[in-house]
C-alpha cells in the first residue's frame, strides 16, 4: 500500500485549455495572467502522477492488487487523452452532441460512442484516481495500527516527512527531458501550436538563452499552480469517527466555492476513507448484499459514461438525447464541468462493485498502459506536433492531399510516436526518477 501515497493536489482546470493553445508559452513574462494556474506541464504532472505500483528494475509488470484496477484505469484515460488532442484540432465536432444542430449527424458524436475521446473527463477521473491514492496508503497504516494498544498518530505518519520530500523529484525529474527536447525543437522550425499552420518562433537565443529558458519553465512548473496546502497530512492524525465528518465538511466547502478540482480529490479521499471504516460495520448476507451492489453498479455505469461524456462546445441540451437536462440545476458549476465530476466519482464507487471489470482493467496490456501512462501523458503533445507528424500533414494538405488522408497520416506517426517514445520515457527516464528519489 505504501506506493499508493505520491500524489500532489493542485488545480490545473484553466491551464488545461491553456495550454492547447500556448504549449510552450509558459515564461514568467507570459504567464502572468496565469500566476495561479498550473501551465501544461503542471497539468501533465499534478493530475497524472500516482503509484499504484511501479515496475521492477526490469520493467516487469507489478501483479495485480485490490487497487490495481485503477492504475489500468489511468491507463486508458491516459491513452484517451492522446486521442483528443490528436483528434480535435483537425474535428472539433467531436466536441459537439449529436443533433444539436444540422451539422452534427456523425457517428463519433453520439453519447456512448464519445468515450473514446472524451479527454476531459479523463481528466476529471485522474483527479479522483489522485485523491484515492494519496489517501489509502496514510489511510491503511491508521487503521492498521489503531488496533495496537499505545498507537500514536505521529507513528501514524512517520513516513511522511519522506514521502513529502521524494515527492518533487517524482513529479519534476521526469519532465526535464521533455521541456529540453521541445524547446530544442522549436529553433528549427519542428514544433507547432494547436491549429497554427506555421512553425513557433524561437523562445530564447543562444544556447545558454535556451538553458535559461529551460531553467525558469522548469522553476515555473514547480512553483506555479493552486497554494491551498492539503488538509490530510492533519485529519490523518484524527480518529475515524472525527475525520470522516472532517472531510466530509471541506467536500462541501469546496463544493460552495465551486473548486472542482478540490472536490473531485477530496471526495475519494473520503471514499478511501469510507472503505476501511465500512468494514468494521454489521454486513448483510454477503450473497444478497454482493447481488445487489453489483446490479446497482451495472444500472449506474449507464448514465455516469452517458453524462460524464457531456460535450464541451454548442448547446447539448438542444440535442435530441438531452433534452431532458434543459433548466437542470448544477449548483453554479458549468453544466459540463459538474457532470464530468460527478461522473467520475461515481465512476470510482460503481467500479468497486464490477469484479468483471476490474478483471478487464487488471489485464497485462491494461497494467502496461497504466504503469507507462505518465510518459504517455507527457510526451503525446511533442509527439503529435513535430515536424514530422503534424509538419508533415500541412505539406500534404498544401501538395492538394483530403484532410481525412493528412490527418490520418500524421495520427497514424502521432499515436506510434508516442507509444515508442513513452515507452522508452517510462524506462530510460521515470523509472529512473522513482529509484533515484528512493
């Protein structure tokens, strides 16, 4: 449990979108609108990072645990994420309802079928995957020793003083290489900005201009995004019984500021939480009671991919298949933004009940995604804007190529691009970071 314990709260939601549009505009002299939003890399490295269980030395997939089935969760959220970004900058319909207008009549935009893209729910369910796992290893050394007899909770936590110092080198080594390589890209004209149709301009001159540049966006990457410090580290300390209704009154303090990210976090800290209290309870007949959540789950699962997929752009409810939603109350949140939060929290509950599932997301392939998705998430925007993918997919169009034929072309060396080099990422690069940080 106890590599369950590394990951960091911050709120990157407006640098998320940001970021598409500026990928490597992230100096101190352009961020400044920006102060306390995380930019891209932030967002790459605050809501991705957990360890539910790293690779041995060599490379060899840690077997499958009672939690696993979320790190193959991260996974493919991981990997629908590069879909999106790979995607949408050619068809933004994606991000429109099916029938909300004459021209969205494709096949893609249709509810269920929009989870193969639906990038920013993805992110939504890294962030509630990061909550769980910062808080079940804490969680499961309390409950443990609350049961031997003189347990204080500064034993409790006395790994954290060393979790919370390892950590930065476990979010910030690995995204040294990836600053370096996009900035060396950009003075030879190889790095573009989503939906430019020319190459970025130079971010420094000289060598040692571009050293400083990778200095200070590294600096900016570490310093920059939310200051709220974690309340954890001190309800870990209290008892069950005083920490539960703790956590329970920040969800809903956050939720009356509308701090999605932070409620999205805290509220599988508090499900975490709930799991281990939950079996010191009375249980109903373990047939019935297995019956009944599994059943339950299944119905659930329905809506939570129905509306957690809800469509960024136009107005969905004019759509036939959500018309049901005109006038419903989100409690000052975007209509988008709540149910996509929503969704991915009871997306964690229903799965907790779908063994069959969990069996799926804890498959090798599903486990490989999951232990490599960081470096996925980290180099799939490099690799879908390069010369060599998107560059080469302007010169097609330009030379009288169809859009589906350019597009397809670079999406093909975009998704092989990053799958090779997030592999050899994860090995040469955040493995590496892992040990050194040990």
């Amino acid at each position: 449990m106890d590599n369950m314990e590394n990951m960091k709260l911050e709120d990157p939601e407006a640098a998320h979108h940001f970021m598409l549009k500026h990928p490597l505009d992230i100096t101190f002299n352009h961020l400044a609108p920006y102060k306390t939003k995380a930019p891209f890399l932030v967002a790459d490295t605050i809501i991705h990072r957990s360890h539910f269980g790293h690779a041995t030395a060599n490379s060899t997939i840690p077997a499958p645990n009672k939690t696993s089935y979320l790190n193959g969760l991260r996974g493919i959220a991981s990997l629908i994420v590069a879909l999106q970004h790979t995607i949408d900058g050619n068809y933004p319909l994606i991000h429109r309802a099916w029938g909300d207008g004459e021209e969205s009549v494709y096949v893609v935009q249709l509810p269920f079928i929009r989870l193969i893209h639906s990038g920013v729910f993805m992110v939504s369910i890294f962030f509630v995957i990061s909550g769980f796992a910062l808080a079940y290893g804490p969680l499961s050394k309390s409950y443990a020793l609350q049961t031997v007899q003189g347990a204080q909770g500064a034993n409790r936590i006395s790994s954290f003083p060393s979790s919370i110092f390892r950590r930065p080198f476990r979010l910030f080594l690995p995204t040294i290489p990836i600053i370096a390589v996009s900035t060396a890209l950009v003075p030879f004209g190889a790095f573009y900005a989503l939906n430019s149709t020319e190459a970025m301009e130079p971010v420094a001159v000289g060598f040692w201009g571009h050293v400083y540049y990778v200095w200070t966006t590294l600096i900016t990457i570490i310093t920059s995004g939310s200051a709220n410090t974690p309340v954890w580290p001190s309800l870990i300390r209290m008892t069950p019984m005083v920490r539960l209704p703790a956590t329970f009154l920040l969800l809903i303090y956050s939720f009356n500021l509308q701090r999605m990210a932070n409620c999205l976090f805290i509220s599988d800290m508090f499900i975490a939480d709930f799991r281990y209290f939950r079996a010191n309870l009375p249980e109903l007949p373990r047939m019935v009671q297995q019956q009944q959540q599994q059943i339950t789950s299944w119905l659930l699962l329905v809506p939570i991919i129905f509306l957690g997929c809800w469509p960024m752009h136009g107005d969905a409810t004019q759509a036939p298949m959500h018309l049901w939603f005109i006038g419903f109350n989100t409690f000052g949140f975007g209509v988008q933004s709540f149910f996509q939060g929503t969704c991915a929290v009871a997306l964690a509950l229903v799965l907790e009940n779908l063994p069959v599932l969990q069996r799926v997301l804890n498959t090798k392939p599903v486990l490989y995604l999951g232990e490599v998705s960081f470096s996925f998430y980290l180099v799939h925007w490099g690799c879908g804007k390069n010369f060599l993918s998107y560059g080469l997919k302007l010169k097609m169009l330009a030379a009288g190529y169809s859009l589906i034929v350019s597009w397809s072309t670079c999406f093909v060396i975009a998704m092989l691009s990053i799958m090779l080099l997030g592999d050899l990422h994860w090995r040469l690069v955040d493995q590496k970071s892992v040990q050194f940080s040990h």
